[in-house]
C-alpha cells in the first residue's frame, strides 16, 4: 500500500492558471510543486516573522488561497483546488 500512496504523490499534476503563475505550466508531481510554492514563499519572505505557521499571500498566492493568510497547514487543502 506504501509503494501505491508514494506513486500516487509523483504522479504528474497539471497547475492551474493561477498556480502556474508560480511553478510554470508543465505537468509535476505534487511533491515538487509543493517545493515550488514554498522556495517563493521563502525568497519572497512570505511567512509571517511572530508566527511562522503562517503563510501571508502575496499577489500571485492570493488567488491560489483565496484569501490574505493561511497557515502551512491549510496550504495543501487550497493547493489541491489548483491541481488536476
């Protein structure tokens, strides 16, 4: 059952519009654009410095979340509306 979740994660996943602004538009494995979504966070100094959990959106994450701040936990619940 492992070897089945763990291809199931690196299957290619076609981003969305909106997420293809930040990972490109070529199809990646989930786990790879889940490292894409966190380098931009991290170059662009998203995360909130009191509470590090917290993503704050900029304009090219806002109409991926949906709203203003999520925490990183939340991140993968609206990332998953942006992949097919």
């Amino acid at each position: 059952m492992a070897k089945a979740r763990q291809n199931a994660f690196m299957k290619p996943v076609k981003p969305s519009r909106e997420l293809a602004a930040i990972t490109g538009d070529a199809p990646l494995p989930r786990t790879e654009v889940v490292r894409k979504i966190w380098n931009h966070i991290k170059k662009n100094n998203l995360q909130n410095p009191k509470n590090t959990r917290e993503i704050i959106a900029d304009d090219k994450l806002r109409p991926v979340f949906g709203k203003d701040r999520v925490t990183m936990f939340e991140m993968n619940k609206h990332l998953s509306k942006h992949l097919s």
